[in-house]
C-alpha cells in the first residue's frame, strides 16, 4: 500500500472515529474492552479419514459452522470460540495422544465433540487428569455419565434411552424374539450392554441371540448364520455404516424378512449413501430433529448457516452444530473470566437448555425421559418416515 492511500484510510479511520461520538474516554473503554477479550479454546479430536470418517466430517463441519456463527456474534465483545480439530482416524490411542497434543501444546480450555466410544473415554480420561471437561461426546458409552465422571457433558442422550425407545417399538408392535449383531468394539459392547438393560426393563428375557463380529467382517457369515438360526423377529445393530449395510444384505439374501433396528451412531447419511434404495424399511433412531425440518428452530438456524457454506446438510452436521452452540452458550454464560471448575458449574446447572426448538440437558444422568428420540425409516427415494 502506497503512502498516500494510508494516509486516506487514516484521515477517513480518524473521521469514523470522530463521527461516531468517539472521545479519549470511549477510546479507553475500548482498549479495557479489548484486554478483557478471551478467546476459548476447543480441542476435538475426531474421524476425518477411516472407518467413521463419514461421520466425523460431517459432525465436525457442522461444529465448526456454528463456532464461525459465534465468534460473528461475538465480535464486538471480544469472546471467541477457537475450534481446534486434529483427525484420529477412530482409533483410541491416536484419539488419546490427540488429547495431550489439544491439552498440553494447544492449550485447549476444554475437550470437545470426540467421535467414538473408546475415543470419548480416551478424552474424558485425559479431561480429567488435567482438570478440565469433556463436552458433547458423540457415541460414548454410558458409563462416562455416572458420577465417577462428573467432567463429562453430553448434548446427547444416552445409549439406554435410545436401547430403550428401540425395545418398546419392537414389544409394541408384538416383535419379542430380538437379536443383536454389533461390531466388536467399545461401542457394539456399549450397545449390547444397553439393550440388555432395556430387555430386561421391559420384563422381555433375554434376547434370543446376540453376536460380535470384528470390523474387517471376515466372520460376519457364520455369525449371521448362528442369529439367523434363532429366528428373530427384529435385529438390533450396533455398528457402524459399513458393517450394518453388509450385515443386511447378507441377511435379506439369506431370507430373513424380519425388522432392522439402529442406534443413531450408524450415522443415517452413510448409511444410505451405502444402502441406496435397500435402507427402506430399517428403523433407525435419531437423537436430533430432522436436519429437513425447517419449522423447528434449531433446523432452520442450521439451514441458514449450511446456505452460506459449502456444506450439505446431515443429521450429523445438525448435531455438532447443536453441541457446538450449547457449548458457545455455556462459555458465554461462564464469562471471559471463567476458570475450569466455573465453566464445569455452569454446565452442570445447564438441566433445560433450548437451543431452538430443541431442549437438552446437560446432566441427565444414564437417563433422560424428556428428551426426544425418533425412530425413523428411509423410503428407496430417500425420503423420511415416523
């Protein structure tokens, strides 16, 4: 920039400045203002390539509109959201040096958004050890909400208020002989666990069959065969979008004409981009309103944000477009000057917080009858069923 073209900016700056009502006092105001700024810090790891990378980037992308959202909002009052994002390929271990890398080296304020059952205990392991939360995990097992972990928020609800809303639909509707087919990690035991419970809750027996099988799917036929033997009339899964899809295919090929029931951590978006028109008729709950569904709120808020992005919208862009608002919201509510044990009050007291529409409860404990779960089924072309 030449000399005199800084000097116009300058004598139109001091103009602004002078037309605006600006004295040395206000000036000074500003500059106390301006000291007082805080930028907070997110750290998340999460799935940006491997086997829950669909997933992850949309839930992470959806976070990362909202934070852009925030710190819009925010920009005359100096409160900001740095939202710090490193890929852990769903693997724990990366997700637990992930953890110290946000921590230690980012100086990351809180832990947010981890992705994963063994990722979310890596990071609320980590939280802990430094003093600080773990906020919104997405898919972590229910154990992370009992009182051992009291720096664990959840935006979510837990794996039994979704086991138990699966349960009853399939009572309801006279279907007792369940069985279960999960990937055989954190989260298909997470899930197999929760649908015991909701069996049992609902005075049902034991499930007629139940199988883990090993993510590389090499023993999906036999274990697919030995359910199929015990003749259920809905099947449960508990994994994520590659297993599920070939788990069913296989078990429509092999005749099977019951009910296919899914957790929300399928991820609904993968899971048809994988299925096409064979996703019709499989009931899967969901944990958030309809990313479609512009008359609610929170929906609309999300559409208007996906609309000025490149991004497409998702039940998993909604959800982290929700947990990263009600974390803006909790940081706001805290103050700049807030430390990690006012930050974790804040968000214990958070027990009936809309964001839109939509209500969510921080501290729910293993479970939360209020809160809303929809199972829903995709048609061949694509459109939404309650």
């Amino acid at each position: 920039m030449d000399r005199s073209r800084r000097l116009l900016m300058s004598k139109a700056g001091a103009a602004l400045l002078l037309g605006s009502g600006w004295t040395g006092s206000s000036l000074a105001q500003s500059q106390t203002a301006r000291a007082a700024a805080r930028t907070v810090i997110l750290g998340q790891s999460v799935p940006l390539t491997g086997a829950a990378s669909e997933i992850g980037l949309a839930f992470a992308a959806g976070c990362r509109l909202y934070a852009t959202q925030f710190n819009d909002a925010n920009a005359a009052s100096g409160l900001q959201l740095k939202l710090v994002q490193l890929d852990d390929g769903y693997d724990a271990q990366r997700a637990a040096a992930n953890a110290r890398t946000l921590l230690v080296d980012d100086k990351a304020d809180l832990l947010f958004g981890f992705v994963g059952t063994a990722s979310s205990e890596a990071g609320a392991n980590a939280a802990a050890q430094q003093g600080t939360v773990l906020f919104a995990p997405f898919a972590a097992a229910d154990n992370l909400r009992t009182a051992a972990h009291p720096n664990v928020f959840h935006v979510r609800p837990s794996m039994a208020d979704e086991a138990i809303k699966i349960v009853r639909q399939c009572a309801t509707v006279g279907q007792n002989r369940i069985a279960l087919v999960g990937d055989d990690d954190a989260m298909g035991r997470a899930g197999l666990a929760a649908v015991q419970q909701a069996m049992g809750e609902q005075k049902l027996g034991a499930m007629v069959a139940s199988v883990l099988v090993p993510a590389a799917g090499v023993k999906l036929d036999a274990a697919l065969a030995d359910v199929l033997k015990a003749s259920p009339q809905a099947i449960v899964l508990v994994s994520l979008s590659g297993t599920t899809a070939e788990a069913i295919r296989k078990l429509r090929k092999s005749g099977y004409a019951g009910s296919f029931m899914a957790f929300s951590i399928v991820g609904i978006d993968p899971l048809y981009a994988t299925l096409g028109k064979d996703i019709s008729g499989i009931v899967i709950s969901q944990v958030v309103p309809s990313p479609r569904s512009p008359a609610i709120p929170i929906v609309k808020e999300y559409l208007a944000a996906v609309d000025n992005s490149d991004q497409t919208s998702s039940y998993e862009g909604l959800e982290g477009f929700i947990a990263a608002k009600a974390a803006g919201e909790a940081v706001r509510r805290a103050g700049r000057a807030f430390t990690a044990a006012s930050l974790q009050r804040v968000m214990a007291s958070m027990t009936d917080y809309d964001v839109g529409g939509f209500r969510i409860n921080l501290r729910p404990g293993l479970r939360d009858p209020q809160r809303t779960i929809d199972l829903i089924s995709i048609t061949a072309d694509g459109r939404v069923l309650r």
